[in-house]
C-alpha cells in the first residue's frame, strides 16, 4: 500500500495498491481498486468478476502453472477436486490432489486442457481480458524452476465502453 488515500464517499478511503496475494490465494496486486475504511477493513467490488479475471489472465500466460495457481482456479470454478479431475478427464482424482500439492505437475497437454476449460468458462466473465483465437492450443508453455515464485499479476477496475457503446465495469490489467 502507497501513499495517503485520497477520501470518497461513506468514510471509504481509496488505495493506490493493495496486495490481495492473502484474500485470493495467489500474488495479485490491485491498482486504484480497493476502499478500505477507517478501521481497516477492505471492500474489493465485483469480486467474483475480479476472480474470473484474474483465472483468465493467468491461464493466458505461457507460464507453467503451480500447486497454488491450480488450487486458486479450481476454486474460481467452484469445484472439488473429484469434479474438477472429471471435467478434465482425469480417472484418478487424486492427481488433483498431488498436483495442488507441489508433488508433482500436470503435463503439457493436460495442462492446456485445463487452461482451455477456464477460458471455456470464465472467459464471458473477464471483460477486461482480451482472449486472441486459438490462444491455448499454440501457446508454447515456459518450464518453470522450482526457486522462481509466483507469477505477480496486476489489475486495475475501470469503465470501459462495450461493442453498442454503453459502459462496461471490468478488471483489466496494470500496464
């Protein structure tokens, strides 16, 4: 958190950036997004578009994902492990399990399995996101070490204007 929060309405101070790694469960940092109130309590609006968002933009990045990054999308689906091993075709639900863990990571093809079930059914969810064509089946996923952390992520929430001109509120993110 930056700097002296300027006042908005109902007591509510507006941050610069908020860290919301704890309330999300992966590194997400918001820009200009969050109120917190004079006790410090925090308000994030339109949490569940800022989920959808934050599952979309992630699976977007050629990055190879982790226990924690898995976990969290799993979760944005609403889905125990069971539900999520069969939606993407898994026999054994354990695996989820291991993979969420650090035991062991999805290979390849599975993973872009899963990157393609999140933007199959959070992608009308992320407004801010844009998707290009066919993103996932010629994505070339970068290795990742085992000492490099998480993949930071920034968003701001703004008004954009929608294909018939009417404003849209979406988490877009930080440049």
């Amino acid at each position: 958190m930056v700097s002296s929060p300027p006042e908005t309405e109902a007591g509510m101070k507006t941050k610069r950036e908020h860290d919301a790694t704890p309330e999300i469960g992966i590194s997400v940092t918001l820009i200009d997004t969050v109120q917190e109130d004079d006790d410090g309590n925090v308000e994030i609006p339109n949490l569940d578009m800022l989920l959808a968002t934050v599952a979309v933009a992630r699976v977007l990045a050629p990055v190879q994902l982790v226990g924690p990054e898995l976990r969290f999308l799993r979760h944005v689906l609403h889905l125990t492990g069971a539900e999520f091993a069969r939606a993407i075709d898994l026999s054994d639900k354990t695996v989820v399990s291991r993979w969420e863990n650090g035991k062991t990571r999805p290979g390849g093809y599975t993973e872009k399995i899963i990157r393609q079930l999140i933007l199959n059914l959070l992608g009308s969810r992320a407004p801010g996101v844009e998707i290009p064509e066919n993103a996932i089946p010629g994505m070339k996923i970068r290795q990742r070490e085992a000492s490099e952390g998480p993949l930071p992520m920034a968003f701001v929430f703004k008004s954009r204007s929608g294909s018939e001109g009417q404003s849209i509120d979406c988490y877009a993110e930080a440049a």
